[in-house]
C-alpha cells in the first residue's frame, strides 16, 4: 500500500506543481481525496504517512503565491494566539488530513510520545 501511496503523491505533485489557481488544483485533490477515502488509512495515522512519503515537503518546496497557488494561514502560538502567517500550498491545504482529521491525528499515541 505505501508504494501505491507515494506514486500517488508523486502524481499529485507532478500535475498540480504548475497550476496558479484554486479551480484549477482543486479536481486534483478532490480525486486524491476520493482515492484516500477508499483506502485502509485511519484520521490518526494519515498525516504521518503523508508526511513520511514527502507530501508536505513537496509542496513546500514550490514558490508559493498567494491567492494563485496559496494561501495565507494563521499561525497559532501554545496559548491560541495569532502569532503571525503562512503561505501554504493550495494541495497541502485541501488534501489528506480535514480539521476534524489534524485534531485526530495530534491526539494519537504517536504525537502523545513526541511531545
């Protein structure tokens, strides 16, 4: 399955890196998402094999734009706080992990045992 999950990855990479608006990446990820959902991975390890096959690095590695291929997210510090902003990746933002699933995720034993 991981083999699978990272040719994916790359595919994804591959046909969104170019692309400079929301409608355009956004079929992409909802096809990603699709494929995601019919697949065996649970909401706590997820972001973990994500990260692990280079899915955020990916998309890091890209020079973002805002409003073309990104957006401006809030940086939250311990306390909620806004501590400032990010540029992230259309595709880092609308595929794998959903609110409800970053909130799965950090409660898992994994995240427990790194922090």
């Amino acid at each position: 399955m991981s083999k699978v999950l990272q040719e994916k990855i790359d595919k994804l990479f591959e046909t969104t890196k170019d692309l400079r608006s929301f409608e355009e990446i956004k079929p992409h990820c909802d096809r990603f998402n699709e494929w995601l959902n019919d697949q065996s991975y649970s909401q706590a390890t997820l972001g973990t094999k994500l990260s692990a096959y280079g899915f955020y690095k990916k998309f890091k590695s890209i020079r973002l734009e805002q409003g073309k291929n990104a957006e401006a997210i809030d940086k939250h510090d311990a306390e909620g706080n806004v501590k400032g902003t990010e540029l992230k990746h259309y595709v880092a933002l609308l595929c794998g992990l959903n609110k409800e699933g970053v909130k799965v995720a950090k409660l898992s034993p994994a995240a427990t045992r790194r922090l």
